[in-house]
C-alpha cells in the first residue's frame, strides 16, 4: 500500500469488572467496537493502515486510562469528544464452566450516550468523512437516543457520498432496547447503508426468528448489503458476495475458555484481511484464526504474543 487508508470504529468503551477465580473482580476496558478497533490496530501496525475510536468520554481518570490503553495499542484519539463531569459506562462480566459469559450493564448516564448531542454531532460528522472504512454495530445504535441516532445515520450517509464504506454487526443485545420491533428497525435502517455486514445468526434469529444461514443471509442481502459474512459460532459462517454464497468451516476442537470478543476479533480479522486485497474466503478464515486465539485466553483483549505472528 502507498496512501494510508484510515479506518474509524465507533461505539462506546465501558469500565469492565470481571470475576476472578478467587472471587474477586479484575477491573479492565472494553466494548463490542473497541475491541474490535484494538484487534485492527494490532493487525494493521505494519501497514499503511491508521485505525482511530471516535466516542465521547468523561473528564475522569477512568476515561483518562481509557485513553493511554488506546493510544498504547496504537489506535488514534484524536477524535474524542470529552464531557466534563461525565463518566463511562461500567458491566460486569460472569463466565460459566463453559466459557460462555454473561454481563449486567450500568451505563445509563455514559459520556458515550451523548457523542451526537449537542455540537458534538458536528464535531463526530466532520469526522468521519475522513474515513476510507467506518465501523459500528449495534451496541452503538442502542446507546443513542431516537434523535441522536438519526444524526449519526445522516451523517453515515455524507461519509458514505465522500467514499466512505460502512462496514455494520448488529450485535444485538435486548437490554440495550425499549422492545425487539425498535431495534429491528433501527437494524435494518443501518443494513441499508451498509457495504459489508459481519452479523451473527443467534443476533438475527432473536430479532426476526429462527433462520437457517441461507435464509438470515439472504434476508440481510434484500436490504441491499452486497457483502456478507454470517457468522455462526464453532460451525463457521457463511459467506455471500455478489450472490454467491458458501460456508467457511471454523476450526475444530477449540475448547473455550472464554468466549468474550469472539466476535469481535473475527470482524477485526476479516475486516483487515479485505482491505489489505485478500479474497473473502481467505479473510473469513484469518477471522476464524483469530477469534480461535481469542476464546482460549480469559478477557475480551489477549496478550499481544498470544496473537501470533500472522492472522
């Protein structure tokens, strides 16, 4: 690569708290999005490839952290709004024998609420016209309130006309939702702008239904995605572009041990791996790769030296 493409994820980082063997807590950071952006700031280091977090923050230390993690992982700032006398959003995370976790939120007066309110939409649409790539989900959507969400749509829209591809996981999550009816739409008006969507089939079959990946695949295409890779655990996922569509086997006999940014390592993965030229197939498997690093360490971030070398 010559010119450096930049990429923006949006979202919210929380505070996280996470159960201990000894029944403590391990304080850390994260979110469905920053995770993602921390795996493709690891990914991208060695190429032209600059990945920025736009959110908005408080004046605390917590949010000051925040920022030093990030900026120690390599992803850009610049772009963050801070709100004196705000604070982040904090979950707690509990994980059974199984691996799989479950999470209580309270983040009802996060700083990350408000990144389009105020003269804060101008600063966030300004923004991300800069974007070759821009990444959200719908943790994102469910944090803004009707209003808010509608100017950060608008404001896709101009990114959008600038060049701007949107790449959108609906990650959907009830409790972040008055009723399934609103977060359906709001769903569905994100996939309508999206280039490339990186869902999951257990998030579209709690919103519309159980689904086969054919039938979620080609639900999500009517909308007008013409790249989809559907994700479907440990059986693999399934790839659609231009109309064609074929699964990509996940690997085998991985034992979780916490199943935490599973997802969010896969997008990271894939989103890279097709920026940098690969082919979709080879992008879904750097996904699978990583997200199979990912669920054998504890915690949404592993260790840098767990990543491996290529993914």
């Amino acid at each position: 690569m010559t010119d450096e493409m930049k990429i923006a994820a949006i979202g919210e980082c929380m505070i996280e708290l996470s159960s201990r063997p000894d029944g403590g807590l391990a304080l850390a950071y994260g979110g469905d999005t920053l995770n993602t952006a921390v795996y493709l700031a690891r990914l991208c280091h060695d190429d032209a490839i600059s990945v920025d977090y736009l959110t908005a923050l408080g004046d605390d230390p917590y949010s000051d952290e925040m920022l030093a993690f990030w900026q120690r992982e390599g992803i850009g700032t610049d772009k963050v709004v801070r709100l004196p006398g705000r604070l982040p959003g904090l979950y707690t995370i509990r994980t059974d024998q199984g691996g799989e976790r479950s999470f209580h939120y309270w983040r009802s007066a996060a700083a990350a609420c408000e990144m389009m309110a105020g003269e804060n939409e101008k600063h966030l649409a300004e923004a991300l016209c800069e974007y070759d790539l821009i990444y959200l989900s719908g943790i994102t959507l469910s944090i803004l309130n009707i209003a808010d969400r509608a100017k950060l749509l608008g404001a896709l829209d101009d990114a959008a006309a600038e060049g701007a591809r949107i790449a959108f996981d609906c990650n959907y999550r009830p409790r972040g939702w008055p009723d399934e009816r609103a977060a359906r739409r709001a769903m569905d008006e994100m996939y309508r702008r999206s280039h490339v969507a990186l869902p999951s089939l257990d998030d579209e079959c709690a919103l519309h239904g159980a689904m086969d990946l054919e039938t979620a695949a080609q639900r999500i295409a009517d909308l007008g995605v013409g790249e989809i890779c559907l994700k479907d655990g440990g059986a693999g996922c399934l790839q659609r572009l231009r109309h064609q569509a074929h699964i990509i086997a996940a690997q085998k006999d991985i034992v979780p041990l916490d199943t935490t940014a599973a997802g969010d390592s896969f997008n990271a993965a894939y989103l890279y791996h097709r920026l940098r030229g690969d082919t979709a197939d080879a992008a879904a498997l750097a996904g699978h790769h990583l997200a199979a690093k990912v669920i054998q360490h504890p915690g949404a971030v592993i260790p840098l030296d767990a990543m491996g070398e290529e993914t």
